[in-house]
C-alpha cells in the first residue's frame, strides 16, 4: 500500500513539476522487480491525470485573465494560438489523437497540451481518457521494459 501511496502523490508531484520525473522512478521501481506493473501503471497514470487536471484548469480559467491577454496581444503568440484553435475546435477527435500522442509518446509534452486543451476548452470526456489511458501505456512499458532488463 505505501508503494502506491508513494507512486501516486509522486505522479501528481511530476505533472504539476517538470523537473521531477516519474519515468526515473517507475524505471528504478521496476528494477527491483515483482513490483506489479499493471497496478502501478494504473496508479502513476491516475496521479498524472490529477496534475495535469489542474494545469487544464489553471489554462482554462485563466485565459481571460490581464496577463494571458496580454501575452495573447504579441502577434506571434496569438498567431501560435489561433492555429491551435483552428486545428483543435470543433474537432474532438483530433484534440484527442494529439493528447494520446502527448501523454503515450511524449510529443508534444504533455504539460503543453494540457495547456492548450484548457485554453481551448477541449471537452473533458476527450481530456480524461485520453491522458489516462495515453500515461498508463507509456507507464506500463516502462516498469516491464526495465524489470526485462534487471530480471
């Protein structure tokens, strides 16, 4: 139970902080071996979800804010945002392919698109499933991928 514990507030602490990496730590997890990677899979994936959660809400309420406005003033950001509206809107399908790839693969980043998806108010039912399902794949892989290199 602590290891869960642990792997859980660990993952919410990576997606709200870049610089604490959860792979590193699922990776050493693994290579102790029988650490059940289905589960923690599951649970890394769900303390994401929660973390990056916030960062939709953080984008998503703050658009109409004086500082996002005024970023969204430079020529070249409103450019960058209009294309991602235009490319995202109206098209939940796509929003979700490219959520997918960014919590699956890792490009684009994860925590950029959680930003975007706020700002453009990408529905949650495509948001939700997409980052968790995207994460526990990615998660999942990487536990059995170093337990088959240590065991």
């Amino acid at each position: 139970m602590g290891l869960l514990l642990t792997t859980f507030l660990l993952s919410i602490a990576s997606a709200l902080i870049p610089v604490i990496n959860v792979e590193v730590y699922l990776g050493g997890v693994g290579a102790l071996g029988n650490a059940g990677a289905f589960g923690l899979a599951v649970v890394a994936s769900a303390g994401q979800l929660v973390g990056k959660i916030v960062w939709y809400e953080v984008a998503r309420r703050g658009m109409h804010s004086g500082w996002a406005q005024k970023k969204l003033d430079k020529p070249r950001t409103r450019a960058a945002y209009e294309r991602w509206e235009a490319r995202l809107s109206g098209r939940p399908v796509y929003g979700g392919i490219v959520t997918f790839l960014a919590a699956s693969v890792g490009i684009p980043p994860l925590l950029v698109i959680a930003v975007v998806a706020g700002a453009l108010r990408m529905p949650m039912w495509v948001f939700v499933p997409t980052v968790f399902v995207g994460r526990a794949i990615r998660f999942y892989l990487v536990i059995v991928g170093v337990e088959l290199l240590f065991h």
